[in-house]
C-alpha cells in the first residue's frame, strides 16, 4: 500500500509544503529587507502562517490525541508569542532611530507624547542612527598633558621606565 491513499493524506502533505515554503520565504525576507520594521513584518507574518499550516497538516497526518493536543500548543504560543515579539523589538528600534522614517508612510507615534523629542532630534540625524549617536557638534573637554587624568598610568609607568633596574637582591 502506498502512504498516500487518503484524500487527507494529500491534504496534510500540500499544508506541509505550503508552510515550509511560507517559513522559508520568512526566513529570506529577513535577510534581505533594509529596515527593522520591514524584517519584523517578514519574519512574523508568513512565519507564524508557515508554522500554522505545519502544524495543521501533522495534525492531520499524525494520529492519536496526544500528538495532536501538542501540536495545537505549539500553535498556540506561537499565536501568542510571535506578535508580542514583533511589536516589542519594533518599538525599541523606533525610539532607538534604527528605523528609516523615509520609509514610513504613516508615522502615528511621532503625535505621541514622545512625539515632539523625536521631531526635534530628527534634523540632525538619519533614520538608521540610534538615538544616544553621537551628532557631530558635542566636542570632548580638552586635558593638557600636565594635568594627572584618574585611571591614566601613563605618568607612573614613565617614571617607573627612568629608574635604573636592579636585580634580585639589589
């Protein structure tokens, strides 16, 4: 008998390979979109699909409850899991500026109350720089070379380097 003789059997295997052809397509978008936002979407949206059909189609093809109930908890979590996820790491890369904002074609947390720091540090700075970057006009205090800076040793070690080495006992 061959393995697939059910209409079933047919089914779960075209879910299979529907769902890994979602997750590798995830898995592509991911490396090759340029912002976060962008890979955030590839990498939940058909991910989460891909997984989803996976797990539907073992369900199908696996028998007994246990492995079925298992499956369904999988689903589950990553129903759960995979969006939190996606919005937590968007969220810090925006107010971190790893986003192009010339990318964006509704920007709804600029209006937020953080709305108008973002603005007011957006004149300066491209979308992909995070927002502690450094932005050109900040210049370091200048320490002359008399001046003992804490945690400098420089000044010890030269010292240390004129006096003459003696031995052991010396």
């Amino acid at each position: 008998m061959n393995d697939f003789d059910s209409v079933p059997d047919w089914i779960a295997a075209g879910l299979l390979l529907v769902g890994a052809f979602l997750c590798l397509t995830a898995g592509l978008g991911v490396l090759r979109f340029p912002d976060v936002l962008a890979r955030m979407h590839a990498g939940t949206k058909p991910q989460v699909m891909g997984v989803l059909l996976i797990m539907i189609g073992g369900a199908i093809r696996l028998t007994g409850w246990s492995a079925t109930w298992m499956l369904l908890l999988v689903a589950a979590f990553q129903l759960i899991t995979a969006p939190v996820n996606a919005h937590m790491v968007s969220r810090i890369a925006y107010r971190r500026r790893h986003v192009r904002r010339d990318l964006l074609v509704v920007d709804e947390l600029v209006d937020a109350p953080r709305g108008a720091e973002l603005r007011a540090g957006q004149e300066g700075m491209r979308g992909d720089q995070p927002a502690d970057a450094p932005t050109g006009d900040e210049t370091e205090p200048e320490v002359s070379e008399d001046e003992d800076v804490p945690g400098d040793d420089a000044g010890e070690q030269e010292a240390a380097a004129d006096e003459p080495t003696r031995g052991p006992r010396g």
